[in-house]
C-alpha cells in the first residue's frame, strides 16, 4: 500500500467500509487517476475494480463518499448543466432537441391509444363486461382524467408539463397488467450528471 493512504485508515479507521476505501485509493493511485483529465465516474471505477479483481464488501458509493470527507479524492461535476437530457426510445443524450424528442413520443403514444381504441364507441362502456381495459382508460385512469380527454390532456400545458404527462402515462401503460407498451415511443427524462472522482 502507498504511504499516501495512511490518512485513510487514521482517519476512517472505525468504518467497517475501511478496507474498501484503501483499495479503491490504490487502484485510482496506480491507475494514475490524478487530476480532472484523468478523472472517472463511477461505474468506471466499478468497471477498473472488476478488470483488477478487486473486490468490495460494502457498495463502492460508500466508499466514494466517505474518501471525499476526508478528503483523498474529490468529486466534481463536469463543466455545464448538472442534467442531461435522455430519450428512453433513442437511449441517447438529446440536448436541444427535448421539445421535438416529447412531440414524437407523445403522437406515438396517442397512435397507440387510437389504435387499441375499439372500432365502435358503443363498445367504451362494456368494459366492466370483460372487454379488458384499453391504452386510453389505463391513462385517464392514471392521470384521473375523462378518457375522451386523453389526447386533450397529452398536447397541453407548457414543455415541462407535457414530458411530465408523457412520461407519467407511459409509467402507467409499464405498470398495467392489461395493456403493453410498445417500442416506438418512451420515457425523455433528466438524468444528473455522473461526478467524476480523481485522487488529490
């Protein structure tokens, strides 16, 4: 073990997690993780932790945090927004295109609710008949909303507030034991930033 991490065990020493914390220290110190350059988040030290067979008895987190309150490493967020926005269906980042990213989603969303719909509307309140529960009644049911009023309910309110519903309704249909969701549409959220972490 490298003199440096000393401080660790005077300082952490009572935590059961202490162990943890000198050997995260070392494979940061012989990996050269050093500066913000070098810098990692943590599910790559996660990944450097596995590729060294090392392994942790409690969570890596632990470890993290308590090694930031000593402090041998720091965290920080990179430069820019603390979230990044992410399409669930594209599975990437879609900085400056949240907005269209909503409007796609959503009017799959409502395909869906049009086409699950029944052919005819006499049929809506046969439902309690054993039918089975529609796309439709899954949201409205969610949002507590008319059923006729889903489409209504999906297209207002500002940016934020339709992402919120988007995103509420597509939880609902996921959650529902009735209906299923399909693949061209899904969830656009803000997800934080990962801190990267470099010894000091």
């Amino acid at each position: 073990m490298s003199h440096e991490f000393s401080i660790i065990r005077e300082e952490n020493g009572d935590q059961p997690s202490v162990d943890d914390q000198v050997t995260v220290a070392q494979a940061l110190y012989d990996e050269g993780v050093l500066s913000e350059e070098e810098a990692l988040k943590e599910d790559e030290i996660a990944e450097l932790l596995e590729e060294r067979g090392d392994e942790l008895e409690y969570k890596l987190r632990t470890s993290l945090d308590n090694l930031r309150d000593i402090p041998v490493i720091v965290g920080y967020f990179p430069p820019g927004s603390r979230y990044v926005p992410i399409s669930e269906r594209r599975d990437e980042i879609v900085f400056g295109e949240v907005e269209e990213t909503v409007r796609i989603d959503r009017e799959a969303l409502l395909d869906h609710v049009h086409d699950d719909d029944p052919d005819d509307e006499e049929e809506l309140p046969l439902t309690a008949d054993g039918r089975g529960i529609t796309v439709r009644e899954v949201i409205a049911d969610d949002a507590d909303i008319d059923p006729e009023k889903v489409k209504h309910y999906l297209r207002n309110g500002s940016r934020d507030t339709q992402r919120e519903r988007l995103n509420d309704a597509i939880d609902a249909i996921v959650d529902s034991d009735e209906v299923t969701k399909r693949d061209d549409y899904g969830k656009v959220v803000f997800r934080h930033k990962a801190y990267r972490y470099h010894l000091i």
